[in-house]
C-alpha cells in the first residue's frame, strides 16, 4: 500500500507556490483551494451547490469561504428553508454548514425539531373553489354544477358542497375536517359515515375515522400482461410524465405496481427496434391503503332521510373487522374476515339488522391462482330483509364463477364466467377473448342469458399519441357499430372523431378535451338526423391566499403547495397553475400530510421530451398551503478545446467570467464546457491571465478556441 502526503510549503517563494498549486491541480483541486489553503483572500466568487438535508437547492455564490453563514445569498437561502436570520445562537449551533473545496459543494444538516418550528410558521391559509360546470343544448338549453369550497387555516378545513343544476339548487353538506399528527381524522358537521363497517349513510354530527389517502396502483392486477413483437423500450406514462422506463426482450412481460399520487390516466407506450410505436391503456385499481392495518372509527349524530339518532363503531385487526350501529329502532351489526396468500385468498363480510325484523346480507368472495397467467374466482352473494333506519334492501341472492387464463400456443388471454340468480332462476353466460397482433389488438366478447350478446373491439395503434378503434355489438337481433379516430396535440389537447350507426340511424360526433394552466375545458358535439346536441364543460380550481389569485385545472386538497419556479432556461416547465399577476411560473401540487412529499418540478424541451426534473422535501401538516421557491437556470451545454500559443492550458487551470465569476476549470487536451454563452472567458495558466474572446457559440459540438496570451 502506498501512502502519498501532500505537503503545502506556506512560503512566499513564487516558484514554490507554483509548485504547490501545480500539485493541488494534478489531484482535482484548483487556485481557489490552494488560497483557502495558504489562507489567501480569494479573488472573485464561486458558485458552490447547496446541499440541505440530502436536498438540491441550486447554486449559490459563495464569497467568504471561511465564513460561509456571513454569505448574504447563502442566509437568504437558509431563511427560505428554517428562517435562519431569526433563529438564537443555540439553535444556530444546531445546523452543520460543511464546505467542500475540491467538490464546490455545501452540505447543510438541519436537524427535524427547527424545520417543524418553521414549517407551522410558513404555512398559510387560504380560500378554494373546486369546481366543474356543464352546460348542454339539444332544444333547450340545461346546465349542471359542483362546487366544493374550502377554507384552509391553522390545520382546520371547513367545507361546503353545493350542487346547481337548471332544476335543482341547494347545499349538500358542509363540515369542518381535522387531521391529527397520530393520523386521525376528526370530523364535525353535515357529511356521510367514512371508513366504517356501515360507510355510506348520510348524517350530521361527529366522526373519527383512520386518515385514508386515496391512491393509484398502476399494473394492480396481476393477470394483466403486454406483448412486445421485438425487443423495445417500454414507458409507463400518466399526466404526461414518463413514471416508468424499461427495456424488455420480444415476447410477453409483466408491468410492476408502482403507487402514484395521480389520479389521471395512464397508458404504456412500447418503442420497438423496428421503430414502430405502440400504446395501450394502462390498468388503474383505486386502492384505499389505511396508514395502519389496525384501526378503529366512531362516529355519533343523526341520520338525514329518517331524522333518527345513532351511535357507531367499528375496529379492524387484521384479518378481522367488526362493528355495530346502534339508533332509534335500529341495531346492526358487522364482521368482516380475510385470510390467504398470493395464491390463495378468502374475503367474507356479514351484517344483521335485528330490531326492525331479523335481515342479513352476506358477501363472499374466493380466489385461486393456478399458474402466472391463470386465476379462478368465485363469489356469493345474499341479502334477505335487511334494513338501516327502516329502509329496506333488496332481496337478492346470486352466485358468480370466473376463470382466466392464457393460450400460450396462440399467444391469447381469455375469460369465461357464468352468473346464475337464485331468486329469478335466471343464468348468464360469457366468455371473452384478446390478442395483441403485431399491428393491432382485437378483444372479443360473447353472453347468454335471454338472449345472444356478442361485442368486437379492434384497437390500432398510430403513434404514441393517436389511434383508430372499432368496436361492433349484436343484441336481442338489433346491431350497433362504432368507428372511432383518437389523438392528441401538444400534450394539452385530446380529441376523438366518430361515428356511431345502429337501429337504422347514424350520427356524427366530435369531442375535445383542453388542460391548461388555468382550467379542464371539454367541448362536444353530436350530429343527428332529427336534432343535433351540443355541450360545453370547464373544470378546475380557484385558490385566494396572501400570494394572490391562484388558478389550476387540478382539483385541489386540503393541504397543498403552490410552486413558484422562476425560470431562466429555455426549457418549459411542465405542470398545471397560474397567478395572477405573477411573471414566474406556478404549478399547484396536493400533498400527503405528515409524510415525506418530493415536491418537484418537471423540465421538458421544445418537443415535449421530458429533460430533466428538481424536487425539494416537505413534510406537511394537514389543512395547510406551503409556497416552495424553484430557480431553473440556462441548461444548454457549450463543449470547448482551447489552444493557447498552440499548447493546451495546464489541466485543471481556473475559468472565470469577465467579473471574476467561477466557470469552472480545464481538462484533459483543453477541454472545457460553459452552461450558458459567454462572450469572454479568463484562463488563469501558470500566473498568467488569459483573456479570451469566443465568437460563433455552437450547439452539439466541440467549438474550437486558438489564441495568443
């Protein structure tokens, strides 16, 4: 093993300090860490890239290494984060600043109890309007909305929901909602029982439930599979963001659950070696996941429809969840139960009504994986005389069988099933069937019960962002056609064209669907023989803060954060907002409370390619708004190899700009790169000052520099 010890003589010998600063350089190092060395002032700023709590913040000049919180864009970087200019001695003491010379980097750690401190300082409330309007002519004119207001403040949110329609107008509910730090939802006013063996009744007054955060799994059943006819590059898109990117052989492959705060539609995209683009819908499961498997909720008040009061509980410890609803001539009772393995998994959910006569429902469900590509399952279903507040249920009692699986030989997944209802002595058979051609994708489809139902889907792909479908119907001797053109412009415009035909009539229709920062804007038309049908719809948010005016066409949550992103590239920044009156850009973004959200930024070029993204940390409370500050600068890349008196400079000789800004340093054979155009650099070379003139900046080259120092 070898040992090498740099020693720095501290002399003020000339040839000894070029000597020493030749050395530094040959490990990586430049002048500047050669004066931060020999205690020297250092000539101009660097840019040094701040690091906090293993997060990017940018670059920010340093100009007092030896001193770094006396640096003024530093601290102000520092106040954005935990205020850091308010902050005592002793909890300055707290945060470790750490400078790397070699690497022009700062590592800041700030401990968790100060970015609490600050985070209950930073948050504001604010006003929101949820919405989404309809209106619609065929003879007359109709209208429908939903309007859902909030009022954010100091962890609380009080909500109301209002309904108008030409018809009808009125409030439907109004509440105040808190979530606790433990995860517990608190919930007082006009609302509907949640998370509870019994959700869905309608009432007024209080409830306690586990927070549930309603998230998307992508790929959630496992018997879905894709086909790649070569070996391809596939991609997992939703909101036009690239979540997912894999290379795959040709043949079939399974696509991973990957959980997504989106609630938008995904499709996959396969990018064959032959060139050809294929897309297919990616399957989505709404999926409730409980922060913990073991919880409990209670909620007391009053029913609406019967005016009858009630007391409720249920508690879940997995595999069993009970439950009871106590009220006014009404006493139900609930269990649940599940046990299993991938393979294998039995569900089962009874309840009873025993007060306004004995009723009881029961629903089962059994499922068995044979191999990778082929399930069975089966469920069952009953409900005799059950009642909640003396409205009765249906009578029902039917069984279902399904089986699905896969035809390697011919390379086709199929499903048969059969219903049979016990009450009406009535059965249903069906059976469908789907291939992936290497051009195109048929789904076929056929039932039984009184009559013949067959269905014929046939999908082509386009592009990536456009295709054509068919699909055909015969039923109770009558058949209906459908012929469909599907595309999309821009990433922010969707379109369908088609024509439908059936029972000797046709018609004619055209749909779009614009997202913009501010709004969802939806139009359609629909042309037929006897009247023609015409609609419009918008969508979106409205939020009012001490920032201003905020406007999105994302539905907005009851803790959020709105992004300001001052943009100095030429790349767009992708994401829904506007301010009013704000020059910079800004993107509205929900977020989880109380757990880690990576609030990002997504960059993209002219085409639409996604570049490169940025994110910062938070970690939120609930009912609260959080502002974040983003500052993208120039990320063009200028590729240089300089001759100076026709020799390269010595490698790892400082760049500078004509103030003295830090640019960076030579490498091997004189090459160096600048991130945005200069029109002069300095090169510091063997005590020298190079001063250079760059004329004629190109792109995606090396530009070659010769000149005389």
């Amino acid at each position: 093993m070898k040992v090498i010890l740099l020693l720095v003589s501290l002399f003020p010998n000339e040839s000894i300090a070029e000597y020493d600063l030749a050395a530094i350089k040959s490990l990586g190092g430049d002048e500047h860490l050669f004066n931060m060395i020999n205690g020297d002032k250092i000539n101009g700023s660097v840019p040094y890239e701040i690091i906090i709590n293993n997060d990017s913040y940018g670059d920010v000049i340093i100009t007092e290494p030896e001193n770094l919180s006396s640096n003024n864009e530093l601290v102000r970087l520092l106040n954005e984060v935990v205020n850091y200019s308010e902050l005592n001695e002793s909890d300055k003491k707290n945060i470790s600043i750490n400078d790397d010379a070699i690497t022009h980097k700062v590592n800041i750690i700030i401990p968790n109890f100060l970015l609490e401190k600050h985070k209950s300082k930073k948050s504001i409330s604010a006003f929101i309007v949820n919405y989404r309007y309809n209106s619609s002519y065929t003879n007359d004119y109709s209208y429908n909305g939903i309007f859902n207001t909030k009022f954010l403040s100091n962890g609380f949110s009080i909500n109301n929901n209002f309904y108008l329609s030409d018809k009808v107008k009125e409030l439907k509910s109004s509440y105040i909602e808190y979530v606790s730090e433990d995860l517990k939802r608190h919930l007082v006013g006009d609302s509907y029982l949640k998370d509870s063996m019994f959700s869905g009744i309608s009432f007024f007054g209080y409830q306690v439930t586990p927070y549930k955060s309603a998230i998307k799994i992508i790929g959630g059943f496992k018997d879905e599979y894709y086909f790649a006819s070569t070996a391809s590059l596939v991609q997992v898109v939703q909101d036009d963001n690239v979540i997912f990117s894999t290379e795959v052989p040709a043949g079939k492959f399974y696509l991973p659950n990957l959980e997504l705060n989106s609630s938008g539609p995904a499709y996959i995209r396969i990018t064959g070696s032959d060139g050809r683009i294929i897309t297919y819908p990616y399957v989505i499961n709404d999926v409730n996941i409980l922060i913990d498997n073991d919880w409990s909720s209670f909620a007391i008040g009053y029913e609406k429809n019967s005016n009858k009061y009630f007391i409720s509980y249920s508690y879940s410890k997995n595999p069993y969840s009970i439950g009871f609803l106590l009220g006014e001539n009404t006493l139900n009772l609930a269990a649940d139960w599940r046990f299993g393995n991938k393979n294998l998994l039995f569900e089962t959910t009874n309840k009873f009504s025993l007060l306004n006569g004995v009723g009881f429902v029961s629903s089962s469900s059994l499922t068995k994986k044979i191999n990778r590509d082929d399930y069975f399952l089966i469920s069952h279903y009953l409900s005799t005389e059950y009642n909640t507040f003396d409205v009765d249920f249906s009578n029902e009692h039917y069984v279902n069988l399904n089986y699905s699986g896969y035809f390697q030989a011919i390379k086709t997944r199929y499903k048969i099933g059969l219903n049979y209802d016990f009450i009406n002595s009535r059965d249903r058979y069906q059976i469908t069937f789907g291939r992936n051609f290497k051009y195109f994708n048929v789904f076929l489809s056929g039932s039984y019960s009184s009559d013949i139902n067959i269905g014929l889907n046939v999908n082509i792909p386009i592009s990536s962002d456009s295709s054509i479908s068919s699909y055909s119907t015969y039923s109770n001797k009558s058949y209906t056609s459908n012929f469909n053109f599907s595309g999309r412009l821009n990433n922010d415009i969707q379109y369908n064209i088609g024509a439908n035909h059936g029972d000797k009539k046709s018609d004619l229709y055209l749909k779009g669907n614009i997202n913009s920062d501010i709004a969802e804007i939806s139009l359609s038309s629909l042309i037929r023989e006897s009247s023609n049908y015409y609609s419009v719809g918008v969508a979106g948010s409205v939020v009012l803060s001490k920032q201003g005016g905020h406007l999105t066409s994302n539905i907005v949550s009851d803790t959020f954060s709105i992004i300001n992103v001052d943009n100095d590239s030429n790349e767009k920044i992708r994401g829904r907002g506007y301010t009013i009156g704000s020059e910079n850009k800004q993107i509205i973004k929900n977020l989880h409370p109380y757990k880690e959200n990576k609030v990002s930024i997504v960059l993209e070029n002219k085409k639409g390619n996604v570049k490169s993204s940025i994110y910062k940390t938070i970690n939120p409370s609930f009912g609260n708004v959080y502002f974040s500050d983003f500052k993208v600068k120039n990320s063009e890349l200028y590729i240089f190899q300089i001759l100076i008196n026709n020799k390269s400079p010595d490698f790892g000789a400082m760049i500078t700009n004509s103030k003295g800004g830090y640019l960076g340093q030579i490498g091997m054979d004189g090459f160096f790169a600048l991130d945005k155009k200069e029109d002069s650099v300095i090169i510091f070379s063997k005590n020298k000052q190079c001063n250079i003139v760059i004329n004629n900046i190109l792109k995606d080259v090396v530009n070659k520099i010769e000149d005389v120092c």
